[in-house]
C-alpha cells in the first residue's frame, strides 16, 4: 500500500514538473515553454524588411519557409550598455501556430521546475508595459529564472504585420 502511495505521489510530482528551455539576453536567465520550441539555431543572414517595427530585425529563410525574426533584446526594452555580439542564436518558436524567430544571447539547458515554484512578477514590474510579456519568476538557486509568456510578446496588429511581412516576402 505504502509503495502504491509513493508511485502516486511521484507520478502527481512529475505531472506538475514544467520543462522550460533557457536563454540569457545579458546577464539575465529566461526560460520558454519546452513544448513550444521547434529548434535552435545559431544566427542566420536576416533580410530586412523596411517598414517593419523596430523590434522586427528582418526575416530569414529556413529551409524554404520565410519567418520573421524579432530581437528579444529590443522587444523587452533590455538594452544595455554591454552591446550584443555576433555570437547570438534565434529560438524558432511555434506561437498560435505561427512559426517565429526570436534572437538570443545564449542558450542554456534544458530546466526542470515544479509549476508551483512560478510566482507572480513582483508588484514594481506589473506597474510597465512589459509586464504582459511575464508569466512569472522562478528562484532556480543560482538566479532567479524569469518565464515569459510569447503568446503576448506580440500584440494582435504585430502579428498580422508579420504575417503580411511572410505572405510578401514570400511572394517575390
């Protein structure tokens, strides 16, 4: 019986285990849903595309399919004095089946974390814009792990311009 109650036990525990990829964008450690990512690749030629936010670097052909790709960096307004390198990577993310690419710093590893350790944003961060775009802060030890939530890095008018961006891009 007791062996049955900690089959259980564990089992319920690994239900509630969230897989999370991680990435740095300076000196901060970032993770995304794992089920969301499709691939990492390392920084590929971006063609710009005039007319295009400023958080919108261009877009770039992977295997024949045209995605756009945002700089995380300038999206979450994270610029800072030390300057990104050309050492970067692009997260290829599936967001509401629209495949985007998201430059990075770096990537890390793959982290587990109970779903119950994810807090809430502290009050002083809710107060920005840019809040929207946090699911919630994790302590992982070494650092605090800040999740994103991608479904809202884009607002809906992005999104269709992206999509106008590919359906263009595509079309010459």
């Amino acid at each position: 019986m007791a062996d049955r109650y900690a089959a259980t036990e564990k089992l319920e525990a690994e239900q509630e285990l969230m897989q999370l990829v991680g990435f740095t964008i300076g000196k901060e450690l970032f993770g995304v849903d794992i089920l969301m990512v499709q691939e990492i690749i390392r920084a590929a030629p971006i063609t710009p595309v005039p007319n295009s936010p400023e958080f919108v670097e261009g877009v770039i052909n992977l295997r024949g399919n045209i995605l756009p790709v945002i700089d995380l960096r300038k999206r979450l307004s994270l610029l800072s004095s030390e300057s990104a390198h050309d050492d970067t990577w692009i997260l290829i993310l599936d967001i509401q089946n629209k495949t985007t690419g998201f430059i990075v710093d770096s990537v890390t590893e793959v982290i587990k974390i109970q779903e119950n350790t994810i807090e809430a944003p502290p009050d002083i961060i809710k107060a920005g814009l840019e809040s929207q775009y946090l699911r919630g802060v994790c302590d992982i030890g070494a650092q605090l792990l800040i999740l994103l939530d991608f479904k809202r890095i884009l607002l809906q008018e992005e999104f269709k311009k992206l999509k106008s961006m590919d359906e263009a891009e595509g079309n010459d």
